[in-house]
C-alpha cells in the first residue's frame, strides 16, 4: 500500500479532496481537532428536535455547473431563496438595498429603476476609484442616510472597524438594485440540504478509502510521510505565527428556545443599530420549514477572540498574510499545498472552497 494523503481540516475543502482522491483509490486520512466534521457548516438536531447551526446560518449559492452538480452528489435539496431585512428604526426594509429600501427610509417614492440609479450616481460624483469601504459603500448606495443608519455601524459591530478604515472590497459584497427583486442572492442556484450541512459532509467522506479522525490536532501528532499534504487549518499557526498573528473576526452564539412557533418574519434580521449589541437574529427553523412548537434563536455579537470566522481586509493583514503565502509555495515541491478559507486567508463562500478544492486536485492531476 503506497503512502496516504493527509488532509487537515474536515469543512468543505478537506471533504471535496478526500473525496476525489479517494475515488482515485488513494487512501485517504482526514483530521480535525474539532469533535465534529462540517467545519463551520456543522449543524445538529438540538434537544427540542430543532436542526441548527452551531456557527451561524449558511446558505449553498452557486452558478457554476460543475460544482453545484458535485456537491448535489451528496445531498438533496430544498428550494430556498434567502432573504434578509433590517431593522432600522422601527421597520424592516430589504437587504441588499432595493427601491423599496430606499423608499422606505428616504421617505421618496421612486418607481423607476432608471430613476433611482441616476440618482444614487449623481450622489457622489466625486469617488472614482473607492480607496476604502465607506467610499465603496457611499458610491454604490449614495444615500449617506442609508449608509449611516443601515451600513455605517453594522460594520463597526462585525469588524470593530468603521468603513473607512476597512478595504473597499468588504462592502462591494453587497449587491445595490435599482428593482424591487429582495433576493439576497443572484445565483443560478440556491438551496439549502435536506437534511442539513453535517450529513452532506458525512455523505462526502462515506468512502471506503476514507479514515476520519475527529479531536486530535496534527501539530501533535506523529504520522508518516504522506504522498501529499492539503493543510487546510489558519496558515499562520502552521508556521508557527513566525512572521506574527494574522488578525480575524469572530462570532459569539447566544441561543435561545422559544415556546412559540415563529418569532420573526424571516430566517435572518440583521440591527444595524448601535444601541443594539447584537448583529443579528437567526431563526433557524425556518431554513428549514420545521413544523414544530418551539422554535430556536440565535444571537450573534461580533467578537474580536474565539474561533475565526472571517479575516481582517486592511493593508496590514495583507502584507503579512503574503509572507505566509511565499513560505507557503515553497513547501509545494514537498507536495505539501493549502487550501481554503483560513489557508487562503480569505472570506470563502461555500461554492468558492468547493470550487479552489477541485481546481487545485485538477491542477495536481494535470501536473
């Protein structure tokens, strides 16, 4: 038996390689110092029978054929559409913004797409090229109203950063629409696995030529030289932090059951407000269509310690997340790779690790 192929990390990434490689017939081992697989996708029925996540909502959005077709290998779907509205001074309004946003907190009634659109670029003719989010957001909303009440300190929350101190690319994630299309997403396709994220996973790594171990950390543990190598977990840690910490957001879970069947319109509501200490609510039932007499919530307040979620995009943290990466390609000809969202250090969607996964083992096949 030739040498294994050792995959740190059993989220999205790690199971889309072990999964191809073991359909290869390469005998696969995954880890993770985690007790669980699914890594920030993982989900669980809780003791009231409610299916919830445990690191906050995700919802599956792709338009790329090639990958929505494998990961529906392993997974039925639902037929969902995410929405989301924020709270903003006593209303819910859309977001992304829309021209119902607009109406709604401007107090205008614009009823033409084309209008509102010439209106939001005549706002600030003067930003041309956005060196940071506040202008990305001012440029593309236009409304400074709508920046200040429903962007401005939302951000402060999730990043303990205004705009302007964070890279323009945070806010160019959030679509601007001129119609009344409240989609959150523009995908192709959209839904959410029927019996959630976990079992998906499960599903990837059911392969004979697949060995899982779960609670173990690789960095102490002493295993043979393999054939390769996918490093998955934060790439400063695996060396060591030597050039320093990378800086990263993360989110505190305050959960609750409730004895009713709904508490709030939709999945998701973000509050953007100051005075509120929480970035939004979760009602995860509703992912879902539970039929069920309680229903659990979830309240998330952006922390600066914990597990990490999403990376800090400033110049700083970019720096010397490129002095890892060139340790990094070094270690290539030691068949030794990374791969995914803390690896790259950056804010994956589910459908982009899936997709890195599968160009960097079609890279390695073609070599």
């Amino acid at each position: 038996m030739g040498k294994p192929i050792i995959i740190v990390g059993a989220g999205l990434s790690g199971a889309t390689l072990a999964r191809k490689y073991a359909e290869d017939g390469k005998q696969v081992i995954v880890i993770d110092k985690r007790d669980h697989i699914g890594g920030n996708t993982y989900d669980f029925l809780n003791e009231h029978g409610v299916l919830m996540a445990k690191y906050g909502a995700h919802i599956y959005h792709d338009s790329d054929d090639e990958t929505w077709e494998f990961v529906s290998r392993f997974t039925e779907w639902l037929p969902y559409q995410h929405r989301v509205k924020s709270f903003v001074e006593g209303k819910l309004v859309p977001v992304p913004t829309n021209i119902d946003t607009y109406n709604a907190v401007l107090g205008m009634d614009f009823t033409d797409g084309e209008e509102l659109k010439q209106w939001v670029e005549s706002q600030h003719p003067d930003i041309i090229d956005p060196k940071n989010s506040e202008e990305s957001a001012l440029k593309r909303i236009g409304s400074d109203v709508i920046y200040e009440k429903m962007f401005k300190n939302y951000t402060k929350k999730q990043w303990d950063k205004y705009p302007a101190e964070l890279d323009a690319s945070v806010m160019e994630r959030i679509p601007v629409r001129y119609d009344h299309n409240d989609r959150y997403f523009g995908d192709t396709y959209e839904g959410i696995p029927k019996e959630g994220y976990t079992v998906m996973v499960r599903n990837m790594l059911d392969h004979d030529n697949i060995r899982v171990i779960l609670g173990r950390d690789y960095h102490d543990m002493k295993l043979d030289e393999p054939e390769l190598l996918f490093y998955t977990g934060k790439i400063d840690t695996y060396f060591g932090e030597k050039f320093g910490k990378l800086e990263y957001r993360s989110i505190e879970f305050e959960h609750e059951t409730l004895k009713q069947e709904s508490f709030q319109s939709l999945p998701v509501i973000n509050y953007p407000s100051e005075d509120v200490p929480y970035t939004r609510i979760i009602e995860h039932k509703k992912f879902y269509n539970q039929d069920l007499p309680v229903t659990t919530i979830t309240r998330e307040y952006s922390i600066a310690g914990g597990e990490p979620y999403y990376p800090v995009p400033n110049q700083v943290n970019r720096d010397l997340y490129e002095k890892y990466r060139e340790e990094a390609e070094k270690l290539e000809e030691q068949g030794i790779y990374f791969i995914g969202r803390l690896a790259s250090y950056k804010y994956f969607n589910m459908n982009q690790a899936v997709r890195a996964a599968l160009d960097l083992y079609d890279r390695l096949k073609s070599s």
